[in-house]
C-alpha cells in the first residue's frame, strides 16, 4: 500500500511539474511542439481503412502545383510585407516598423494554431488521398471484393517519398493556410488603408489576394492532392483561425491614434 501511495505521490508531482514548466513556456514554443508531435506521429495515430476497388483513390500522383516550401513562405512573408509597406506609407510612419512586428507576431501565432489544428486532425482522421492507392499500393487492394470496406491495411510500396502522407487527406492544410494568409491581408488592408472601400487599388490587391487563395485550393483537387471536402474543411478552419487572428490577437488592428467607429467601441488599444 505504501509503495501504491509513493508511485500516486510520484506522479502527482510529475504531473505538476510538466504543467508548471508548460505554463512557463513561450506559446509560440508550446504551438510549435505540437505541430511537431503532430507532424512526425509521436503518438498513436488512426487509419480510417478504404472501400475495395474506389475510383476516387485511383489517382496516379504527380506532384504539386503549389510545394509546400512556396506555400510556406509566402504565406509567413506576404503579410510582412503588405504591413511595412502600408504603414509606412499610409500610417504614422515613426510607429510603422513597430506596429508591422507586433501585428505579425500575433499572425504568425495564429498560424502556428492554424498548422497545429490542421496536423492533429490529419493524425487523428486518417483519410485515404485521391491517389491512395497509387502511393499506398496496399495488399488488400488485390485480395479484396467489390465494394469491400478495408479497415486494416499495409502499404507495399515502401520506397515512395509520399508513403506517410498517403492516408493524411482530411483536411487540406494547404487551403486552410492560404485562406488564413489571404483573407488576413484582406481584412488588414480594409482596416488600415485610408478609404479603403473607395480605393481601386486597394480592391485590385484584395481580390488578386483571394485569387491566389481559390487558386492554391483548387490546384489541390486539380493535383489529386485531397478530395473536395477536404479543401472545403480546409477554407472553413482558415477562417476561422483568421477570425480569432484578427478579433482576438490583433484586436482588428485597432490603435489609439486611429478614430473611433461604432464597431470599436468598449474594445481595449493595442497602444
């Protein structure tokens, strides 16, 4: 009984301590060790199966139109660089560079949150891409019956480079961040630009930004990268990392030179 008590005791402790150091770390050390527990499966993981002879896992792969490497640079850049130009440009610009990183750093937090979120339900949902059988090429596939519903499987073809994103479809990481990217520079330049509303360039910049997003998730479906729902569910979690982005971290780029509007009031300054 003593030694039960000393092991509870001892894990307690343990518990309490991993929580304290938890707590202590920076979030954006806490944001980036989850997409890295969720991105190389230090945990266990779930194969959600396949149906037996499905003409939308059939796909041969081909690659992507938009690498991952692209998509992860310009979606940390662009930003950046719209706020340093706007703000120096349209705002005060002694506070320009200031108000650009803080802003930033609160976008890429939100990306972070966008990233983690999007790999965890990658792990935990399992599903099957377009070209699953292609990269996969499981054993089952030959023995199995017409519509027969795979539950357990084991991959052949060992020396493919995209084997473990083989069965990762759900959702698309690439749509959800490019929505997060584009509509967060969207709503910057509504906010930040001087008649915004009444600014043709400003209107060309925004719907060449939206393009650009629309483009990369249709490419995905194109490339036979996820299915149609899986860039949907993309766009939706984009968004609404986005909203909490702006509303929250970014509290709508609001800052205490700027006049007072309707929708600001009650809200706390950034500055």
């Amino acid at each position: 009984m003593d030694t039960f008590n000393t092991i509870v005791e001892f894990l307690n402790d343990f518990v309490f301590y991993v929580q304290m150091k938890w707590n202590q770390t920076n979030r954006f050390l806490r944001a980036l060790f989850l997409v890295l527990v969720f991105e190389l499966q230090i945990y266990p993981t779930r194969k959600l199966g396949f149906r037996c002879n499905d003409s939308s896992l059939s796909y041969p792969f081909y690659g992507d139109t938009i690498s991952w490497k692209w998509l992860l640079a310009v979606c940390s850049l662009a930003p950046l660089l719209v706020m340093l130009i706007v703000e120096q440009v349209c705002q005060d610009k002694e506070k320009a560079r200031k108000r650009s990183l803080r802003w930033f750093r609160e976008y890429m937090f939100g990306y972070l949150v966008n990233l983690a979120f999007v790999q965890f339900l990658k792990t935990m949902m399992g599903c099957p891409r377009p070209h699953f059988f292609h990269t996969c090429l499981p054993k089952e596939a030959l023995t199995c019956k017409e519509s027969e519903f795979v539950t357990k499987y084991t991959c052949t073809k060992t020396n493919s480079d995209w084997l473990y994103q083989s069965d990762r479809s759900f959702p698309s990481g690439h749509t959800s961040l490019a929505v997060h990217s584009a509509l967060f520079i969207i709503y910057y330049l509504h906010r930040r630009v001087p008649n915004a509303a009444h600014s043709i360039i400003v209107k060309i910049l925004q719907t060449i930004t939206l393009a650009v997003a629309v483009w990369c998730g249709v490419s995905r479906i194109m490339d036979r990268r996820h299915h149609k729902g899986d860039v949907m569910v993309g766009a939706l979690i984009g968004f609404a990392v986005l909203v909490y982005t702006t509303h929250t971290l970014c509290n709508k780029f609001k800052c205490r030179s700027d006049p007072p509007t309707n929708d600001d009031e009650g809200e706390i300054p950034l500055e």
